[in-house]
C-alpha cells in the first residue's frame, strides 16, 4: 500500500512540474492534475494540500543538488579551476529531470515571486553567484556571474529540452563570462 502511495504522490509532481512549465504555475490547478491523473482531486489533496506544497517539494529536491555543489565548492581551492566545474556541474545538473524545473524558476518567476520557492531561489542563487564573484566585487563583475548561471538556464530550456547544442552553446557562453571575471576568494 505505501508503495502505491508514493508512486502516486510521484505521479502527482511528474506531472505537475510538466503542467508547471508548459503553462506555468498560475495557469496549472489542483483540479488539473487530478483530471489528467484519473484521480479524484481529493487523491491530490492527500498527497499535497496546495500546488505550492507540489511546487515546494519539486524545488527541495533541486535545492538538495545545489546544496550539494554549493557545499563542495565551499571546499575547494578558489581558482579558475574551481569556478569551471562550478558552472560545469550545474550545467549537468539541469540536464534531465531538472530541465522542466529549470524553465519553470527562468520563465515563472514573476509568479513564484510571492511563494516561498521564489525567495529560497534567489538565496541559492546568490550562493551560486558567491561561489564565482566576490560580494565585494564590482557591479559589472558580479553581473557576469548570475549571467552566467542564467545562460545555462536558458540553454537547458529556451531551444528545447534535448538540444545539446544548445546546452554546450550556453556552457561555453558562461565558461566565457567567467574567464573575464575577478577570482572569487
């Protein structure tokens, strides 16, 4: 039985996260989900009280990744190096099952923006950015460093989930902002 349970819960956010990012969040209800599932909308609100709980849930186990790079990056040396295999590892990061996540925090954000997900997104955001640019640093290079991340974003997501030029594209667009930037550290 809890095995059932799970498989549906997962069911409930697989689908919610393409909802999400196809139409996006506002325009995705519970109701939705449950049509599309064959479930009853009371299945939905077992697993997931409000979208924003399916939506938090979804953001938790990205956050865990980011969390994970952050926390190895902390580690190493603050070198080239170093802020390379920052940006290389997110780029992997958002290939697979994070690329419907990752258009949905690029494109969504004016929505997420009042939901929880949105403020704890622009704190691991700008711990990704640490890990590149110094706080201290000047504008222009700090900007670089969240342009950075952003075309890797968009490379994930703008041209097609799938399209690996596009995602190589970006990397060596953000490997390139990098490169003119000061070291962090």
């Amino acid at each position: 039985m809890d095995e059932r349970r799970t498989g549906t819960r997962e069911q409930i956010r697989k689908l919610a996260l393409e909802l999400f990012a196809e139409r996006g969040y506002d325009a995705t209800s519970l109701r939705e989900i449950a049509e599309r599932l064959g479930i009853t909308k009371a299945a939905v609100y077992y697993h997931f009280k409000t979208k924003e709980e399916i939506l938090a849930s979804l953001v938790a186990d990205f956050f865990a990744e980011v969390d994970e790079l952050v926390s190895w990056a902390q580690h190493q040396p603050a070198t080239r190096a170093t802020r390379e295999q920052v940006l290389r590892r997110y780029h992997t990061l958002l290939s697979g099952h994070a690329t419907a996540l990752a258009q949905l925090l690029h494109e969504g954000q004016a929505a997420l923006r009042d939901v929880a997900a949105g403020a704890e997104l622009r704190s691991r955001f700008d711990r990704l950015t640490d890990l590149l640019v110094d706080t201290d640093a000047p504008v222009d290079a700090r900007l670089r460093g969240r342009l950075a991340f952003v075309a890797l974003h968009m490379g994930a997501h703008r041209f097609g989930a799938g399209n690996e030029e596009a995602r190589q594209a970006a990397l060596q667009i953000a490997l390139d902002l990098i490169a003119r930037t000061p070291q962090a550290g």
